[in-house]
C-alpha cells in the first residue's frame, strides 16, 4: 500500500482528497500545518507527499527544503491554485517531483502519484521491457515495437522517446530535453526539437486512438501520458 504525507490547512478540502485516494487503496496521513508534517516526517517514512504551497506557518517549500537537508523527503507532488509558468516553476527549481492544479481531479491525482512512483521504481531496478498497448518498449535491448514490428528511430528520436516513456505522467522541460540532445543554441535550433516530437507521434503512434498522449506544456515542455493509466 503506498503512504501519503498530505499537508493542506483547508480541512474540508482535505477531508475530501483523503477519502477519495482512500477508496483508491491509499494510506493517507493528514498535516494541516507545515511543522507537524515536519515532525513527523523526521521519524516516519512515506512513500510520497503531497503539499500544498500555502500554509499558515510556513511555505510548503520551505518543509521540503529542511527535509532535503536532512535526508528525509520523500518524493512530493506540490499541488498549487496558480499555473503561471512563475509559480509552477518555482515549484519544481524547488526539487518538487510534479506538481498539480486545486482543485484536482482525483483521476489525474491518481494517474500524477502513480507516474511518480513507477519513476522511482525505475531509478531503483530498471525495467527490462514494459507492454503498453500497442507498444512494447524494451529498455535492455533499446528496441521499441509497434503491434509486434520494431520501429525505425533515427538516434534522437530513440533518445528522446526512452526518456519519455520513463518519465511518462511527468513534465520533462525543454532545457533537459536540449541537454539529452547535445542542443548548445536553443536560440539556432528551437525547431529541432518540435520536428523530433513530431516524428515520434507519427512512428510510434502516439495518440488518443492508442491511448497516448504527448503534449506541449506551454513555455514548460512537454508530458506523455498513457491514458488508460489515468483509467485504473
């Protein structure tokens, strides 16, 4: 069963996401101030937190910062009322994991925390080969096949898709994405990019008839996601 640290003042609120992740087969441990998640976090373990960004007592920020200094964060889903590209991006420079709209879906909820923890497992033991749909894609080998038949990917394409599917259900910026290209000017090669995603839509795919989706986060990056995932 995985555990969830959620730190959120608004009791009503909290009251509700609680009893919904715990119909979904959740453990849910509720904090409505930042220091009483802080204290027991520094005893307890979790599998994941989710915080919210205002608190009376301090920032959800700063409860992840102190317990990254000690060694004691588990990975976090920050949940915030404002998707400016400042805030969202504050949140993740921070070290969040993902981060998420209130009020949330608690389908997308589900599908956020479960994206997050099948990446954890994949850092600690690297999967072999995963089938999803009509897709199989064979981490060991490198070899992605499409309804039984491996598909042709130039270098990057490969590069680019491997990383997606491990980073499935997460937003992968577009700096990270130069950086596992080699792309040093941004400012010369800023359709690169966009062209190689392209690709990979159409080689592998990747859209709402089977399943997928690969889509442009606005100034941000871009997220996959598997959509009957966010149906389970």
């Amino acid at each position: 069963m995985i555990k969830i640290a959620f730190l959120e003042d608004d009791l009503t609120f909290a009251a509700s996401i609680c009893r919904e992740l715990e119909v979904l087969g959740y453990a849910v441990t509720h904090f409505a101030t930042g220091q009483s998640c802080l204290n027991h976090l520094v005893v307890h373990s979790h599998d994941v937190c989710l915080f919210d960004w205002n608190l009376p007592d301090m920032p959800g920020t700063e409860v992840m910062s102190r317990l990254k200094k000690i060694r004691r964060m588990p990975p976090v889903i920050f949940m915030t009322g404002n998707d400016s590209e400042h805030d969202v991006s504050q949140v993740l420079m921070a070290g969040a994991d993902d981060y998420i709209i209130k009020p949330p879906s608690i389908s997308v909820l589900h599908a956020r925390i479960q994206a997050l923890m099948r990446r954890i497992q994949l850092q600690q033991q690297p999967l072999q080969k995963e089938s999803l749909g009509h897709l199989v894609i064979d981490y060991f080998n490198k070899v992605i096949s499409s309804h039984g038949t491996p598909v042709a990917l130039t270098g990057s394409e490969a590069i680019l898709a491997f990383h997606f599917f491990m980073n499935r259900g997460q937003v992968v910026s577009r700096q990270d994405l130069y950086e596992l290209l080699g792309i040093d000017s941004v400012a010369i090669d800023t359709r690169r990019l966009d062209v190689h995603i392209s690709h990979l839509r159409s080689k592998l795919g990747l859209n709402a008839i089977n399943g997928w989706k690969l889509s442009s986060i606005y100034q941000r990056g871009y997220r996959l996601e598997y959509l009957h995932e966010t149906q389970e």
